[in-house]
C-alpha cells in the first residue's frame, strides 16, 4: 500500500482526479440523459412555446428573476471563477436588506459566506448552498454567453442556473422576504453559501464544520441541494423527491508502472461491479419504497418495487430493474479514466466505492477489489469518513417540506428519495450528526436543464418563480411557527 503522506499528496495535486461533486453529479445526470431522447427535449420546448402562460410576463422585471440573473452573470466556476465575487454579490443584498453578514475569504478567490436571523429559539434553520459552478469545458458550443444569465423566455440560460445558483436565490429571496415582513420568527435562520462543493468543499462545507464550531453548534436542519422531480412532462408528474440520504463515496488510488496491467484492472473491476449481486435492502430504501413504487408508470416496476424483500432474495427479478435502481440495492464500484501520476511516477487509477448507509468501505472493499485482485499494485483509501444513516423522516422541516409541496402539486406523489448516484454536501452535515435535506422547490425536469458538463444550461422561468415562491411559504412555515404533521406518502 502507499504510505499515507504519499497517497494523500499524489490525489491532492491531481486536480483532475479530484471531482467529487461534479463527476459524480455527472455519472446521476447521466443517465437521465441518455435514457431521455432529444425527440422528448424537442417535445417539451414545442410544449412550452404552445402554452402562453408565460408569453405575456415582462420575466427580467421581476425581482426573483432579476436576483437570479445578476447571479448568474458573476462567474463562479472552480477552476478560476471568483467565488469572492459571487459571495459579494449575495452580500450586498443582504446589507440592503439590513441583515448583517460574515463573508469569509480563502485562497483568493475562495469565500464563505452566512447571515443570521435572529429568532426566539437559537437553534437555526440553515439555507446552504455552493456558490461555485462547473468549469465551461465548450464555450463554443453555448448558444449564448455562459455567465450572461441571457432569457430567452421561457428559459434563462447561463452555467449554475440548475446546479445551484437558483436554489441560492430562491434561498436567498425568501429570507429577504422573511425580514421584510418584520414578522415575530419563533426560530432563527441562517442562510449559508459555501465554497468549493465542485472539489469535495475543503474550503467550503468541511471547512465550517471543522472552523466554526460555534456557529455550526446552532444548526437545527439544513436544506440544501438534492431534490428530485420525476415526471412524464410538466403536466403528468410522477414523484417529487426530497432527498434523505445518498451513497457514501470512498475513493482508491490505485498506481502503477505498468499502463497495460493497470487498464486490465480496470475492466475487471468494471465488470466486477456490473456482476455483483450481493444484494441488501437497508432501512432507508425499505422506507423510500413505500411511497416511491405506487408511482412508477410501469407495472412490472411496481411490482418489483413493492416487494423489496423478494427483489433482493431473487435475483432474476433484480437483473430486470434499471441501473439507476440496481444502484438502490448494491454496493458499486466506478472506476475512472487511468492518468499519469503527479512528477512522472508511473500511472494512477482512482476508483470510487458507492456504500449503501450503514456500510462500512473495508469489507465492501475485499468484496469487489480483492486483495488478490490489488497483489502488486500500490494502493491506499484516501479521506475514509464515516458512515452516515440517513435524515430522519419525523423531522418537523421534512414534514413540513412535504406537506409545502404536496399542497403546491397534489397531483404529484411527493415522498423521501435516496441519491444513487450523486453527492452533495448534505452527507458532511449528516456525518457531523445534524439533520440535513436537499430540496428543490421547482417544478423543473432534469433533462430539460442541459446541466452537467453539457454546454446551453438553463431553467425554466415558470418553474423557478413558482418555486420561489414555494421556498418562500416553506421559510415562514418553518420560522413562524411549528410545522403542521405531513400525513402523506
């Protein structure tokens, strides 16, 4: 194994390798893009442009939409944006606002920024986000400047407008709504925009948890990024997420001097991961099933979903789901593209372990990549955290995020949701012990946002205002008094 000075030095300057959030949120859009064909992306634009809801609204008059452009057209991406910037921007609303702030600058171009709301009860409702962006890898492919935040109705289009500068604004818009209203707050708020999520939040969430103990010590619940929308379009909705747990992420580094037995490696592991059908049904999923296999359009579906014990005890009837929900009952393996290691020592192969909750990296670790298998590499685990379990789903901010949406879309089954394949920053706060959900407030399908590391990322002005004003009734739901019991799925 490499020593750990040396493991630790090597994957730290291989910026590349280091992509937490954005390969993986990557690998989770993916497959909804592939899965969606352009014919369905046409369709809903021509869905779009035949519904003249939205024709006659003067969009860039709007205060919501206004706070989200001016976002947008700061550029925040992490490979040499200004996360600075971007954290001035949002502080100059809030001291217009009178809210005072912290803004916290790191390497430069790094900043966290929070402000609080004073309320009766110190434990704090915390609104987080992640002020940096994906990189612009094809500027020349955007159909318009990447940071101009352009509309062209009924869409706005720039990078971050999916992943998560909307969900920032929309945060932000109703804390600024909130002390408009100069109404009495039975509990405080925080609003809390942080660095570096793109790169594994060093200098952003992590960095809070391990700096600011007196701050975090008041985090009552964090929403965050990591809802979900499933729907067939904008009218027939299927299930509306509101995100609970996610897998746990290990990463290896494998090295080597011998290229060739390093890519045989990993297309034994790929296979190996492919092949494993050491099912297990945790808690969490048990639970999300409930509410979640009711809604699938499919009735083979439903029926394999409704009864997880005897999906995983046979299966035949697992290798009939589709690999997004395989990834709900096994632990995986993803091994990425083999690079030269840092200095020209030879070649390196990260590999990162997907754990269900509750699973330990070691054991799945001898279950998937062998010792036999590893015998004359050099290798290590880089970073092990611990295992999280996933947010409770009697937490008064869950009940009442589900009871908000349910009334906004009743038609649509609103209930918890796992992240297969993606990872947000919510799994730092649940390993420090706070309660943390990602929700998204918008009516807006994943597909239609381009995001990821396509070019042309945008959302739906229709979608994101309605939103707001989802997130907006949710703060003061949550602030002014206790939320309601959401009897629901």
């Amino acid at each position: 194994m490499l020593s750990h000075p040396e493991l630790n030095r090597r994957y730290r300057r291989s910026a590349r390798i280091a992509l937490y959030g954005s390969l993986i949120l990557t690998l989770g859009v993916g497959w909804l893009l592939i899965s969606t064909s352009q014919r369905f992306l046409d369709r809903r634009d021509v869905q779009l442009e035949d519904s003249q809801a939205w024709a006659g609204v003067d969009w860039e008059a709007l205060p919501e939409v206004q706070l989200l452009q001016g976002y947008l057209q700061v550029d925040t991406n992490v490979i040499d944006g200004s996360e600075y910037e971007g954290a001035l921007y949002l502080a100059r609303h809030l001291e217009a606002a009178g809210i005072p702030y912290h803004l916290e600058r790191l390497e430069d171009r790094r900043a966290n920024l929070w402000a609080i709301l004073e309320g009766e009860d110190p434990r704090a409702v915390v609104l987080q986000g992640h002020i940096d962006v994906e990189p612009i890898r094809f500027p020349e492919q955007w159909k318009f400047p990447p940071f101009s935040g352009h509309i062209e109705a009924p869409w706005i289009y720039s990078r971050g407008a999916f992943d998560m500068k909307s969900v920032t604004a929309a945060q932000l818009y109703a804390l600024l709504q909130l002390k408009a209203s100069g109404k009495p707050l039975q509990r405080s708020v925080i609003f809390l925009a942080t660095s570096s999520e793109e790169r594994g939040s060093d200098l952003g969430t992590r960095w809070i948890l391990r700096q600011h103990p007196d701050l975090v010590e008041r985090f009552w619940v964090v929403i965050t990024e990591g809802g979900m929308v499933e729907a067939v379009d904008r009218g027939e909705g299927k299930y509306w997420g509101i995100e609970v747990g996610q897998k746990r992420f290990v990463d290896f580094l494998i090295c080597s001097d011998d290229r060739p037995r390093l890519e045989a490696l990993r297309a034994a592991l790929r296979q190996r991961s492919e092949d494993n059908r050491e099912l297990i049904l945790v808690p969490e999923i048990e639970v999300i099933l409930r509410g979640y296999a009711p809604t699938r359009g499919r009735q083979e579906l439903r029926d394999l979903l409704g009864d997880p014990q005897r999906l995983v005890r046979e299966v035949d009837r697992f290798d009939r789901l589709p690999p997004y929900l395989k990834a709900l009952f096994r632990n995986e393996l993803s091994p990425f593209a083999i690079e030269e290691a840092p200095g020209g020592g030879g070649y390196q192969l990260l590999v990162k372990l997907h754990l269900l909750p509750g699973q330990e990296p070691e054991p799945v670790r001898r279950a998937l990549m062998p010792d036999w298998l590893l015998f004359g590499f050099q290798w290590g685990v880089v970073d092990p955290t611990p295992a999280p379990r996933g947010s409770p789903l009697d937490h008064p901010a869950y009940t009442a995020m589900a009871a908000i949406l349910q009334e906004a879309h009743p038609e649509i089954g609103v209930g918890p949701f796992l992240l297969p394949w993606t990872a947000t920053d919510a799994r730092f706060f649940r390993q420090a012990g706070i309660p943390a959900y990602g929700f998204s407030p918008f009516m807006i399908l994943t597909p239609d946002t381009m995001t990821g590391a396509n070019p042309n990322e945008r959302i739906a002005l229709p979608g994101y205002v309605e939103g707001v004003k989802i997130y907006t009734d949710l703060l003061e739901r949550l602030v002014a008094s206790e939320p309601q019991p959401y009897n629901g799925n």
